[in-house]
C-alpha cells in the first residue's frame, strides 16, 4: 500500500548530509521504481526532481537556519505566539500535541530530533502506517496534512524550487490514500491561511 515510497520519499526530503550517499542513491531507486507503479503523474515529476542537482548547502538555505520554506507545517499556518508565557497555549503547539496524540494512537513516538510536524517525519509516518483503514489515519491526512501543504507548495513555486516536484508526488500518494477510502479528493481539502487554523479533536488509543 505504497509503504516503500512514502518512506523513500520521507528521506529525499531530509537534508542531503544526513543520509550516506549509497542510502539516499537506493531511496531515490526505490521511490522511481514505485511511482513507475502508480503510472506517470507520479513518477514524472520524481524523475524531474531526481534529475536536479540541489546540493546541501541549496537545501540549508532553502529550509534549515533561517528557512525560506520551512518544512514544519504548523509553522506556515499558524502565527507566532506573541510571547514566550503563550508558546504553551498557541494554536501551532496544539497542532503539534495533536500530531503526538496521532502518533502514540498507532504505537509510535515523534523521533525526538524534530518537532512533530516536521514534513519528513510526518511522511514517514504515512508510510509505516500505510494500508491502515484506521480513521485516525484519514483524519491524519485530511484535516492535519492536506490543508497545511498549499503554503509549502506556494513558496516553492515562487523560488522555483525542485522540491516541488517531490511534493507533487506526495499529494498524488495522498490523493490515492483518498480515493483508496472512499474519502474524496485533494480540492475538498481547502488550504488554510495563517492565524486561521482550527483544533480537532483527536481520539487516541
């Protein structure tokens, strides 16, 4: 149920240095022979993205540091607290707990290094969880994934980005997650803009 390439394209959207050259050589393998599965709107746009030549320093400036284009999905929707006394009771840090509570529902835990909404982490675990009829796992995509990806999309645009290929490869992986539940498509998932997100009550396991 499309495991191996939501997993392999949780890792080409981690920082270059962070994978061994031979590792990130059989993630891009594994992700272009299983998108070649899911015919061409799937694996074009991987090929367009696995032919660009972004290196580490590219990725740093692009999402690391002072992102242009950050990869925590909370971060490009919600405002910022306005102080540190109000971090704890924001929106985007109730977005959060509401992905740890996604989490610990399937017997996992948030790897520790990233925050909870970090994009990598978050496709990483749309593939360990993969094939699950499970709501939680609809709700997951629908109302904490799809709406928080338009601004992600939109930056990369405007920077011209090869990553936006790879997104295209996600929302496709997520489009067939929908179809595959009877749940709708993508255009249903209305993006958000920022200060407007709303809480949903997770139920967890």
């Amino acid at each position: 149920m499309n495991e191996n390439l939501y997993r392999a394209i949780a890792e080409l959207w981690c920082n270059p240095c962070d994978l061994e050259a031979e590792a990130r050589m059989r993630a891009a393998e594994t992700a272009l022979a299983e998108a070649r599965v899911l015919g061409p709107e799937c694996s074009e746009p991987l090929q367009l993205f696995l032919s660009s030549t972004a290196s580490e320093e590219e990725y740093i400036d692009l999402f690391e540091l002072d992102p242009k284009c950050s990869l925590y999905l909370g971060s490009n929707v919600f405002a910022e607290p306005e102080s540190c006394a109000k971090a704890g009771v924001c929106d985007r840090n109730g977005y959060m707990l509401e992905w740890v509570g996604i989490y610990q529902h399937f017997g996992l835990m948030p790897n520790g290094r990233d925050l909870p909404d970090y994009l990598p982490q978050v496709v990483d675990f749309l593939g360990m969880s993969a094939g699950s009829d499970d709501p939680i796992r609809l709700k997951a995509i629908k109302e904490y994934t799809l709406p928080y990806l338009p601004p992600i999309r939109t930056k990369l645009q405007e920077l011209q980005s090869p990553y936006v290929h790879l997104l295209d490869v996600l929302e496709r992986l997520l489009q067939q997650d929908l179809e595959r539940l009877g749940a709708g498509s993508l255009m249903e998932n209305l993006p958000l803009t920022e200060g407007e997100g709303e809480m949903v009550e997770t139920s967890r396991g």
